[in-house]
C-alpha cells in the first residue's frame, strides 16, 4: 500500500532532491554570489536524479525488493553527490569568520538518513510478509 511509513520517507527525499536546492545556496564563489544547484547541470541533473529515483521507489509500493534496489541506487547517488560537495568545500577558501559554504551542501546527508530510513522499513515490511507465509 502507498500509505505506509516509507512512502513518506521518499516523499520527503523527493522534497529534499527536487525543491530545496533549487532555493538554498550550495556555496559563494570569491566575488560573494551564491551558486545555486540550477547553475551547474551536473549538480542539478543529479538532484533531479535523485527526486526521480524516489518517485520511481514509490512507484514501486506493490514490489518490496525493487524499491529497496531503487532506494540502494539512490544512497549510491546522494553518496556521489556528497562527495563532490566534500571536493568542492575543501577547494574554496574561507575564513573562519566569513565562510562560503552554504547549507544546501548538507542536503544529500539527509537525503541519505531519510533513504536508509525507508530501507529499513521496507525491509520490515518484507519481513513481516515472509513471517505470514511461513504460517500459512
């Protein structure tokens, strides 16, 4: 059913993947402007990617193991996407006062505890499917 717990776990990452990095900063270039995902494809194309793969896992609520391989290639891709954010954060220069790192470079973490959130409970429900057959 679409009703359940990790359906809200992937809607909460289509948030995180498809609207937020879109409205906050990544980080500041030296002249002070803010870059946001929108100004570079690769960095858009892989949130969107993101937001897709979540869809597609709740698209998937009838298929237990294949929302949970949805949701595998997904960390894969958030996990990509942070360590690019980790490459680029150690390449920009910043002081202690003034720092050029923007919050949205946080997003694929939390894209990433909300996908193995979901996991989890996907792998309850499978078992709780399997525990049922064994009785039958």
């Amino acid at each position: 059913m679409i009703q359940r717990i990790q359906s809200l776990y992937l809607l909460i990452v289509v948030i995180l993947g498809g609207v937020l990095p879109f409205w906050l900063n990544l980080w500041s270039d030296a002249d002070g402007n803010a870059m946001f995902a929108k100004d570079d494809v690769f960095i858009s194309a892989a949130f969107f990617g993101s937001a897709l793969l979540a869809i597609i896992a709740i698209s998937f609520y009838k298929f237990r193991k294949k929302q949970f391989i949805a949701n595998r290639f997904n960390i894969i891709l958030n996990l990509f996407l942070l360590g690019f954010f980790v490459y680029r954060s150690l390449n920009l220069s910043g002081e202690t006062s003034v720092s050029e790192k923007g919050i949205g470079m946080l997003i694929p973490v939390f894209s990433i505890v909300f996908l193995v959130l979901a996991n989890k409970s996907i792998k309850k429900d499978e078992d709780l499917v399997k525990s049922v057959d064994r009785l039958r």
